[in-house]
C-alpha cells in the first residue's frame, strides 16, 4: 500500500528488507522477533474511513492518545511512550517498549488493526522505522573514557572530531565501511576516524593479524587483512587487541563494526558515507539525553 507521496510500506510478513550491515540487520531482527509476538491481527491491516477525512486534515478528525493506545495494546506490549502522526496518512507511530527494547509500531486510523512494518521513504531510501528505532534506543558513552593509543587514525590526527571505530580485521561489514571512512575524512578535514582493532569472537588467529596491523601502525596492512591478503607476524609484543575486547565487553557493545560518534552516541553496522555525514551534523552534546553507558545511569 503507498501512502504520502514517495513512501511506501512494507509488510515484514512479507520479507524483510536488506538492512545494509550485520549489526543493523540483527538488531532489525531482534526488534521484528518482538513484533511477530505484537502482529494479531490479519494481513492487509490497513484500513480508512469510507468517506475519507473530508477537506481538512486527517488530524483535524482523528485522534489517539497515550492513554487510549495503551488500552488497545494492553497485554501486548510493556508500556506506550508516545504517540504522533505517522510519514505515512492513515497510520500513527506509536512508540512502545517491550522485553527492555523500544520500537515503533503502527496503529490505523480505524484503531483496529496494529502493524509492525518497515516504512521506507523511497525518495531517498532511508528506513524511517529503523532511523526511528535506533533514536529511541539509543545511548551514549563517555568518549573520554575511551584509549585512543593503540588506534589508527584515518584522517586529520589533529581534527576537531573523532569518530571511535571498534573493527574487526575480519569483519566484511568493517571493510566495506572503511571505504565510506575514507570518504568522510576527504570531505571533511576536520573529521578523524580512530580504529581500534580487536576480534569480536576472540579467534586467535584474528587477534594475530589486528597486532601485526598495530604493531606495524599501518592503514595499508589493515586494508590488506580487509581484503584477505596474508600479512606479516606481528612485529612487538602487544595486548591490545585484548584490551580493546574488555573495553567493548564493558560498553555492551556486542558487534562490529561500532562507532563512538563525538558526541558519544553509539551507532552499530555499516553506514555510507552521506550517512554518516548527516549523522555528524546532527550531533548534540552527550549530556542531552540517553543511557550512558560509561556509568550505566540513566541520563
């Protein structure tokens, strides 16, 4: 079913969509694992009016509350956050939590049907339900906290902006972002990726080769383990990757690769360099809001 112009919706019982990096996909599937339990109703959930919302807004007519949503969904869901129009006319957002994890779902506007959908704005192809549910889980870390020694830097060592980067040397999804890192530092100078290696699996032979890349301080060695070239035994003795694996241990970060952006928030899987641009733009001070992983209080 479309909705406003250059949207569309997707039935995720239909298929799901290519999520374009392994953490972004997994967590796609893990909040849809909670929608599956959600979905009661039957397909082709959408449903209007039949004499439409007149020659106002839809809004003007239709109403949902917080409190009125969290009726409908009682026994479904942990708690109701919020409600709001949808991109799409005819459905709200409504913002729920459940099994610790908070995600957008959708109500139409005839209230009787819920739908756990992936709404893509095809303009531009941005997942509007996934942007959605990263902001409403997303967390912060202390950036200060966070060693910078052992990192490769890719970009201007002394630029105003550093991205943390925790990367696997084996890690497809790390090689193919890497590139869009590339990207960004050309764009921008004032922008500098620091990459610290470490095996998200803790293989030994992966921890090999992230210290023959560090000892030997090399962006090229990196690509060359990217692209499964054989690389040279490490050149010192070196616990770093090890120590990197701690620090992730301690920042829940369960995946790679993983981003630290400078305001401390958290983002997980491949992103193109557009992307992360805009990402960098919309940058708050790390105070604003979220959990905080450096302390584990909430903000």
């Amino acid at each position: 079913m479309s909705g406003g112009k250059g949207e569309n919706v997707y039935n995720q019982q239909g298929g799901n969509l290519p999520s374009g990096g392994v953490m972004r996909g997994t967590r796609i599937g893990a909040a849809l694992g909670i929608l599956a339990g959600l979905l009661l109703c039957p397909q082709g959930a959408f449903a209007f009016p039949k004499d439409g919302c007149g020659v106002g807004e839809c809004g003007d007519c239709h109403r949902l509350t917080r409190e009125e949503a969290g009726k409908l969904l009682e026994g479904m869901v942990d708690n109701v956050l919020n409600v709001e129009a949808s991109p799409v006319r005819g459905l709200w957002v409504v913002d729920i939590a459940k099994g610790g994890r908070k995600l957008p779902v959708y109500i139409d506007y005839s209230k009787n049907y819920l739908l756990g959908a992936q709404i893509i704005r095809l303009s531009t192809k941005e997942d509007l339900t996934g942007a959605r549910r990263e902001k409403l889980n997303e967390t912060t870390v202390e950036v200060s906290r966070i060693p910078l020694e052992d990192a490769l830097v890719l970009g201007n060592p002394a630029a105003k902006r550093r991205v943390v980067v925790f990367s696997d040397p084996d890690c497809h999804y790390c090689a193919k972002l890497h590139g869009e890192l590339r990207t960004v530092a050309g764009k921008d100078p004032e922008v500098a990726f620091h990459i610290k290696l470490y095996s998200r699996n803790n293989s030994p032979a992966t921890v090999e080769k992230a210290k023959s890349v560090l000892c030997a301080k090399s962006l090229a060695l990196l690509e060359d383990a990217y692209a499964g070239k054989p690389l040279p035994p490490a050149s010192c003795r070196t616990g770093a990757p090890e120590e990197t694996r701690k620090i992730a241990d301690r920042l829940d970060i369960r995946g790679t690769p993983t981003m630290v952006l400078p305001d401390g928030r958290i983002v997980t899987g491949y992103r193109d360099a557009n992307a992360l641009l805009r990402m960098l733009a919309e940058g708050t001070p790390a105070a604003t809001g979220g959990t905080n992983r450096g302390t584990g209080e909430k903000k």
